[in-house]
C-alpha cells in the first residue's frame, strides 16, 4: 500500500516500520528548493507565499533563496 503525505512516498516497509521515500518533487528535495528558489528570485514571490506553498519556515526560504543569488542552480 502507497500513502503520500507531505510529500513523502511511504510505500517502503523495514521490519514494522516504513521508511519514507521523498517523491522527486517534495519540498524538502533538491529539486523541491530550487523550486522554491526559483520562485522567490526569478518569479518575485514573497518569502511568506514561498514558505507556506513548499510547507517551510520563512527563515529556510530566505536561506534557500539568498544560496540560489549567490551560487545559482549548483547551490
């Protein structure tokens, strides 16, 4: 059985527990910051709309946002 909560695949057991799988798009992912970022920067987002729609504290998405300025994608 597949659960998807917050983003999170769960559909991976380890003994009684289930080990969570982020989807490729999750908000806490690689893919899910520069995401994120790209929002913020390239899109002009507030920081408050970008935390609460990738589901972060504004103080994260200021962090993410500011590494994306200064490093670009690599970051």
């Amino acid at each position: 059985m597949r659960a998807l909560w917050l983003g999170v695949d769960c559909d991976i057991c380890t003994g009684n527990r289930k080990a969570l799988v982020p989807h490729r798009n999750a908000p806490l992912t690689e893919t899910g910051r520069l995401r994120l970022a790209r929002c913020v920067v390239e899109d002009g987002w507030t920081l408050r709309r970008a935390a609460e729609r990738f589901q972060v504290s504004p103080t994260t998405a200021q962090r993410w946002a500011d590494r994306y300025r200064q490093y670009g994608e690599a970051a």
